[in-house]
C-alpha cells in the first residue's frame, strides 16, 4: 500500500513539476534497451567463512516484454523541480531453459525485473554517482512475473513479497554491463554474493 | 500535498545517493575537495580511460590471484587477460569502478595496499582536478595542491611516502621482476598506464589553455599508440619515472614526484608477489602486508632526490 502511495505521489509529483520544468523527453527505447543488455550468464560466489565457497550461476534467455514499453516516472531531488531523477521499471519473460544452478538445483529463471534510474538530470557532477543505475533482478519460479510486492497485499494474501528466490545485482555503468553488489535470494533466505569474474576456465 | 510532497523530495535524494555500496572498509577523503572530478568535465575522454585502468590494475592482481599455480601456458594466458583488458580501455566506463567488484579476492587479499592505492588515487585524482580548474597558475595553483597534499598527508596509516626511494625496493626483492619476466605486454601495459599518468600531470603544467587541452589530447594519442601493438609498441626498459617523464611537474611538486613513484613501484611489485611462485600461497598477504609497510616508511630504501624537496 505504502509502495503503491510512493509510486503514485511521485507519478502525480512528477507531473507538477513539469509545469515548473520542462522535464528531458523520455526515450523509451533507450531505457528498453539498456533493459535488454543485461548479462545472459554469469557466475557468482558466496563467499563462506571455512572457504567453501558457494558457487552459483545463472543462463537465460530473453522472451517478450511483459509491457509495451517502461514505465517511467521523475522524481524531484529538490524542491524547484528543475533536478529530477528518472526512475523507471520494466519486466521481460525469459524462454523455457532459462536456470539458476544454486548446488544441485536448478530453479527456472522465470522473469526479468529492472528497476532503472536515470540520473543524467539529477544535477549531479560526480561521475561516483552513475549516469544510469540498474537494479536486476532475475526471478525464479515467478511465471506471471506478479512481484516484487503481491498485488492488493495485505488484502488479498498475507506474504508480501513475490519472490521466493532471485539473483540480484545492480549496473552502475552500461559499458561495462559489471554486475555490483549482487545477492542471492534462494528460497527466502538471502546471501550476499561477488561476481566470479572469469579466471581459468 | 506539501507533505508528500517533501516526502518525496527526500525519496528523491535517497533514490539518487542509493548509488554507492559498502563492500569492503574504505578510506574515504572528507571532505572532498571542491575541485573534486572537475577534470572529467573538461577532459572526459582521460577521466573515462583513468577508470579504465582502474578496472585494469584490479583484473590483472584479481586473474593472477585466482589462477596462481594453475597457468600452464602464460604467453596464451596473457594474450587472454591483455584483450579482456584492451576491450575495456576501448569501451572505457563512465563511472569509477569499485575494486572489490571486479576483483573480490585481491581486496581482501590486500587490504593494507588497497587501502593505501585508493588514498593515493585520491591524491592522484584531486591533484589532476586542480591542475585543469585552476585559474591561477602560479603561487595560487601550488598552495592549493600544497593543500590537498597536506590533507593526504595527515592521514599516515595509509599515506605513501613522499621519500625517495631506491629501485632496490622494487627490484631487489626474492621475488622481484617475475611478472615482466612472465607477462611482458602485461607489464608495459601497466607501465603505459603510469606514464600516461605522469605525461597527464605535465600537460596540465602549461601555462595556457589552449596548451593544456593540447597537451591532454596528445597525451592520449601517444598512450594509444603505446598500447597499440604490446609488447612491441611501448618500449620501456624501466618504469617510468616521474622526474624523467615529468620534469615540470616534477621541479614545482617533487614531494607528488615521488610519492607516485611509490605508489607505482608497490603496484609492480604486488604484482610480482602474485607472479612469482617463490612466494608460497600461505605468504602471499604477510608479503603483500610487508612491503606496504616499507612504502608508508620514509626511511626504507631512501635515497637522496633526483629534484631536490621530495624527500619531507
């Protein structure tokens, strides 16, 4: 309910602040395809204290877009509405095959969920804060894509969350497509993970 | 409505700085110098390959660390690891990379040299910010790096020495050498990589504009060229020193001279720690946390100065 409030405040807030700046046109294609870049496989690590390291890794491939385009919305970074961030969030469907290999198990990779931000009109002058930020989450056993939160939740069930297990990790430059920060859901539980990258075959 | 609406200004700004992680203990400059990456909007085709050699350096440390005693072809072994890194520095990031992102063995491998590199890249970073923002170019300019550096300097656990050191320090050791012996092109990569560094520093000594923009672009035209065609392309003998390479910059900064000099001599020889199989497994962080140590020590290796004033 809350995430619901926030998402259409910021809609509506968005709007307002239109009237007092023009705000940038949204390039939808741009977004869809940075949404497309993301990595088809990887690997990744769970780094444990007795040095087995969990291993874990993922292949997929991209099916339809869930929605025809991104949704997108501004949210304000001060009060004159002339510095906004661009949020937007986009669903692709993956093809049947599509797995997380997590030990000896195998859930299917169900969806992909990016949660973008656009800070080219935050008004930022650093390059530590990216241009663009992609939050990826590829879901497992999900095969409506419903999440993150339940629909209607607390009315119409008492879990909150969608997701049972997910990979997730963030892009903070879309030259690179590196993944940062990543975690593993796997079946409720969380770990934090490293990205395995490369090394001997 | 102005409620909510302030209540998502604040969203607004937590959205935007929820840009940054904590993956491993930082050494964080505070507060950051209001020149702070000033010289990635004049040039940012230099910032861009900066970052690139960021990601550069930490792949090569991550890939030998990972694959130590496993290589049993190194010239395909490098030629491998030299295209990975080569594909980067073409397709260069626009935002610093976190090392413990590309390479989350070596960080917790190295945490003392990391710590110390990241201070002085700061250094490295901040100096260069000046050099292209300042109006001044005069007492002006050197009294403000004088700043930054003091800000450096105040933080010794993790400040490489301004003292000038022998090349003993580098090349002296039971281990010295293995990685340019191993990985040639590898190794004037990331000799290549620190002159553009240093021939950076000297351009943004012209006295004019039109010259320093020159002297940036010709600097990038000339490192290209240097990595173009590894190991024929950069003919180095040696590491590139700062007082050769940069005479101008050397003469008005030798305490920056030397402490870059350092800095670059404890990147090869972390690099010849990974590289050189007379260093057990089991001692590769004592050696790593050992040589650090000399690095933050004025007095190991000290030799007198090239230019006079570097060593404090």
């Amino acid at each position: 309910m809350r995430m619901n409030t926030l998402l259409l405040g910021a809609l509506t807030l968005g709007s307002t602040a239109a009237l007092a700046a023009a705000p940038a046109p949204v390039d939808y294609d741009l977004y869809r395809s940075l949404v497309i870049s993301v990595r088809t496989q990887g690997a990744f690590r769970v780094p444990m204290p007795d040095g087995h390291d969990l291993g874990l890794s993922f292949h997929l491939e991209l099916a339809q877009p869930l929605q025809e385009r991104p949704l997108v919305a501004d949210l304000p970074v001060d009060a004159s509405g002339d510095h906004y961030v661009r949020a937007f969030w986009d669903r692709l469907m993956l093809k049947d095959g599509s797995a997380l290999n997590v030990g000896t198990d195998r859930p299917p990779l169900t969806c992909v969920y990016v949660q973008g931000q656009d800070n080219r009109f935050s008004g930022k002058t650093s390059p530590l804060t990216p241009d663009f930020l992609l939050k990826v989450y590829l879901v497992a056993n999900d095969f409506s894509c419903t999440g993150p939160i339940n629909p209607g939740w607390p009315e119409t069930t008492g879990v909150k969350e969608t997701w049972d297990t997910y990979l997730y990790y963030e892009v903070r430059d879309p030259t690179l497509m590196l993944p940062t920060a990543p975690r593993i859901r796997y079946r409720w539980n969380e770990f934090q993970a490293v990205f395995w990258n490369g090394g001997l075959p | 409505m102005k409620r909510l609406t302030w209540t998502l200004v604040v969203v607004g700004l937590f959205v935007a700085a929820a840009s940054a992680h904590e993956t491993r203990g930082e050494t964080v400059w505070y507060p950051m110098p209001d020149e702070a990456y000033l010289f990635g909007t004049r040039y940012p085709e230099a910032q861009r390959v900066l970052f690139a050699f960021d990601y550069g350096h930490a792949l090569v440390y991550e890939r030998l660390l990972v694959d130590r005693g496993k290589i049993d072809d190194p010239e395909a072994y490098e030629r491998r690891v030299l295209a990975e890194i080569q594909n980067v520095i073409a397709h260069p990031p626009a935002t610093k990379q976190d090392e413990a992102d590309i390479a989350p063995n070596y960080v917790f491998t190295f945490p003392l040299v990391l710590n110390m590199m990241d201070w002085s890249h700061l250094l490295h970073q901040f100096v260069l910010d000046v050099l292209s923002t300042s109006q001044d170019r005069g007492p002006a300019l050197v009294e403000r790096v004088r700043q930054i550096h003091a800000q450096y300097a105040a933080k010794p656990a993790v400040a490489i020495t301004s003292s000038c050191k022998s090349m003993v320090y580098m090349d002296g050791q039971y281990f010295s050498k293995a990685f340019r012996r191993t990985y040639p092109s590898l190794n004037l990569l990331i000799w290549s990589y620190h002159w553009f560094q240093i021939h950076l520093f000297e351009a943004l000594m012209a006295p004019t504009q039109p010259a320093r923009d020159q002297g940036v672009a010709d600097t990038l035209r000339r490192f290209r060229a240097l990595i173009a065609d590894l190991p024929d392309s950069a003919d180095f003998d040696d590491m590139p020193d700062t007082a050769v390479e940069a005479p101008v910059f050397s003469r008005t900064f030798p305490f920056l001279a030397s402490a870059f000099d350092n800095n670059h001599m404890l990147h090869d020889i972390v690099s010849d720690i990974l590289t050189s199989d007379r260093v057990a497994d089991s001692a590769v962080r004592a050696e790593g946390q050992r040589m650090a140590r000399m690095d933050l020590d004025p007095l190991a290796y000290q030799v007198p100065c090239k230019i006079p004033g570097g060593n404090p």
